[in-house]
C-alpha cells in the first residue's frame, strides 16, 4: 500500500532514469496523468500512453535522454507537498523554480496546473513537486 501516491510516482521515474530505462510504467489516477502531460508539454518525456487493465489503469512514459551525453532531460524531481505536511502558496507566493527554468505542479481549484499557469490565472493551490 502506498501512502503518498505523487511520491511513488515520482520515484519511479527517478529510478527509472537513473537505471537508464527507455519505459517506465506507473499505475494510474487522474492526477498522475494530468502531470504526465504537464511533463510531456514542457519536454521532460517523449512520449506517453494511458493503457486500462480493467483495474486501476497503467501509465506508460518514454523517458528522455540528451543524444550525445546520454544524460536524463529531468535533472531533479523533488516532492514539495508531502501527506505530514502540505504545502499551499496563494498566486503570488509560489517561488519560482531555478529562476524559472524549472517547474513547479500545483493543484489548484482549477485543475492540475504548473506554476506559471497558475499565476496567469490568479489561482494558488498546493504545491506538489518541482522539476527541473
């Protein structure tokens, strides 16, 4: 059973990534697949695919890696907003991450959203991780 799902899934591709996998597969929810397009739609992965077993559904993400140095496109993946302690910011209190070359996933009333967007629409939330 895992307590902190964002957590799981951000430690899998962490993991993944560090083993060098092309494919890392994730169970599903809807706010993981929110974030898995917020990644694809800033060029942290490749590509992603929703699968349905019947239960809880599987996420399949295409990792992505420099060409020449093989390097990983996500250098750092780190949980803000843990189950002990929650992280809320209103819009003009979510810092900016690496001085904006970075991203910040909040979840706002509004949906799942990074940073940026949430500024633009005025809306604050709980900061879940940062990513750069």
């Amino acid at each position: 059973m895992v307590t902190d799902p964002i957590a799981d899934f951000l430690t899998r591709i962490r993991n993944a990534q560090m083993a060098r996998h092309r494919i890392v597969e994730i169970p599903a929810s809807n706010v993981k697949k929110r974030i898995t397009e917020i990644l694809y739609d800033k060029g942290y992965i490749l590509k992603y695919k929703f699968e349905d077993d019947n239960k809880q559904g599987i996420i399949k993400i295409a990792l992505k890696y420099n060409p020449q140095t093989k390097e990983p496109a996500i250098k750092a993946l780190e949980r803000v907003s843990r189950p002990g302690l929650r992280q809320y910011a209103k819009p003009t209190e979510i810092k900016r991450v690496m001085s904006g070359l970075g991203i910040a996933i909040v979840s706002t009333s509004k949906g799942v959203m990074t940073d940026k967007e949430a500024r633009a629409n005025n809306v604050g939330g709980e900061v879940m991780c940062h990513i750069y």
